[in-house]
C-alpha cells in the first residue's frame, strides 16, 4: 500500500469550507470558485489520502469517521498557518515575538489576571512569560534584560539605568491570628510591644536589596521568600506581620485573622512603578500592556512612597 500523498493548504481550506458552509454551493460562493472545481479539489483529495470523507447520497455534506478526523486536522492546520501569518505581519512592524515581564508579589492577582486576559486577546501572537518576584527581583530581572516591563515594589532610588513611573500602591495591613498574643494586647500597640514576637517578613534573593530591611520592628523575625507561605504562616498563628489588604480582606471579615492596631497606624503603603531599562525601549505589545497596567490598575494613590526607616543588617533584604 502507498502512503498517503500531501494535501495541499487549498484542498484543506475548501474541506473547512464546505463544512462550515453546510453545501458544495455554499462553499463554491465564499471561495469565489465555481463548485465543479470545489468538488473536483474535494475528489483529488480524497485520492491523494486514500479515503472517502464524504457520505454518498445525501443532500447535504456529511462526513465519514474517517472524514471528520481530516476535518480536524484541516482545521487545526488552517489555524497554525493563520497564526503563522498574523506572526509574520507583526514582526514585519516590528511587533515582539515574546514578551517577558516581571511583578512584584504584592500585586494583586485579580489585576494580574485580568491584564493578562486582555493581553492574550490583544497579541494573540505574542508568547507571554510572567516572572513573580518579591522586593529587588523584579529590578534585578528588569536590569539583567530577563524582562523587558516589570511592576516593582520597593527598590534603590540609585539604578539610574531604569526608567520609572509611580502606578500607586497597595495597602498593608499588620496582621496576627486572633490566639496569637500580640492580638490580646490593648491596643494602640507600640514598637516595644512588639519586639518579644516574631515578625514573619518577605525577603528575596536578589543582590539590589541585600542588607536592607524595610520596615522589620522586631528583632525576631522569620524570613521567607513566599507571600502565600508568610500568609499560611500568619494565619497559623506562628507569629505577627504586614500583608496587602486585598490578600487578606477575607481573613479579616471572616475572623481568621485581625488587625493589629499599632501607635503610628502601621506600614505606609507599599509603593508600585512601571520599570523598564533606559536603553532598551518597550516594542508595541510592551508598551500596550504597560499602559493598561497604569490605566486599569485599582491601586490608592496616595502614601505610595515608603516612610519606614530602613535599617542597615547584614541579611537578605526584607519587608514587614
């Protein structure tokens, strides 16, 4: 037995067309071909294969088993070549063919996912690579060109290679599980209160934030490079710390855990900025979704820059 000789795209596409259109007229009509040629291409392609596709005496088209795993391939075969010329033209104008970004993990996730919706029906053909990172991480991707946008959080005031735009901040909230003892105390609660109980705090890997420390008050602390972990932990009741409002909002109403209410109102919000490197200009899928990111992020305005003093420690950098 031969093997099966190679369909052409034209046969493929006046397959789909038939299919789509429910008739040989039909489909003869939006091809602009007249239908003795579609049934013709229809025939030669059957041969080619080695299959009958198509059920004999019935009024309108209807597809053997055999028939309907071709159409599926045709159609699958007809996409990827669409997407291949959508590609094609994009590039031409200069479109990228792959967009990374980094975010901060304070963001919000419902944000993030929304822009991320909006972006994939905008570029469909651009590959998307999202990197979440916490403090420093996201500059530090930014800078070694891994990511071309980032939104980052707190960062040195001194990377001169970067350009910035503020976007807001997110609200951060001290928090304990309700059994935890800084939770028992009478409020307004002092520094001082809380130096005997560990404070769970954010850190990162990076170099740009290495001995800082934003906003850490108490001496014992633990030290993580998850929010989710320091949440999980929090509501444990395995110590004290600062999360973002829209993280906890759920935990709070519902009791899981309450907010600590400090003398000096607690951490300022934590800042946001659009990130990009000075000399490596965003293309048009970057520079689209930033301005979506400024436009349609539900960030407060204001306290966006941090107040905290920061405290010089030899240990991987570290937000409250």
């Amino acid at each position: 037995m031969s093997a099966p000789g190679t369909p052409t795209l034209e046969q493929l596409r006046m397959l789909v067309a038939v299919m789509d259109g429910g008739s040989f007229s039909a489909a003869a009509r939006r091809l602009n071909r007249t239908q003795s040629v579609l049934s013709y291409t229809i025939a030669n392609l059957e041969a080619q294969l080695g299959l009958r596709l198509f059920e004999r005496g019935r009024r309108r088209p209807v597809l053997t088993k055999a028939g309907e795993a071709v159409f599926a391939d045709a159609r699958r075969v007809i996409l990827l070549v669409e997407e291949m010329r959508a590609r094609a033209a994009g590039l031409r104008s200069g479109l990228e063919a792959e967009l990374a970004i980094a975010v901060d993990v304070m963001f919000p996730t419902a944000d993030l996912v929304g822009l991320i919706h909006a972006f994939a029906q905008t570029y469909p053909t651009v590959a998307l690579r999202l990197h979440v990172e916490a403090l420093g991480g996201v500059a530090q991707r930014v800078l070694d060109r891994a990511c071309t946008i980032g939104i980052a959080g707190w960062m040195s005031a001194s990377l001169d290679a970067l350009e910035r735009r503020e976007i807001g901040g997110v609200a951060l909230v001290p928090v304990a599980a309700p059994g935890h003892p800084p939770a028992a105390l009478p409020g307004p609660l002092s520094v001082g209160a809380l130096r005997d109980h560990t404070q769970l705090v954010l850190t990162d890997r990076s170099q740009l934030t290495e001995g800082r420390d934003f906003g850490v008050l108490s001496p014992r602390t633990w030290r993580l490079g998850d929010l989710g972990a320091k949440h999980a932990l929090l509501r444990a009741g395995l110590g004290w710390g600062n999360m973002p409002l829209h993280t906890v909002a759920e935990d709070l109403a519902e009791r899981r855990l309450v907010r600590l209410d400090l003398l000096d109102g607690g951490a300022p919000a934590y800042p946001l900025s659009l990130i990009h490197r000075i000399d490596t200009p965003p293309g048009p899928a970057a520079r689209w979704l930033a301005g979506q990111i400024a436009a349609q992020a539900r960030l407060p305005a204001q306290d966006t820059a941090p107040r905290l003093a920061v405290s010089e420690r030899n240990s991987p950098g570290a937000v409250q």
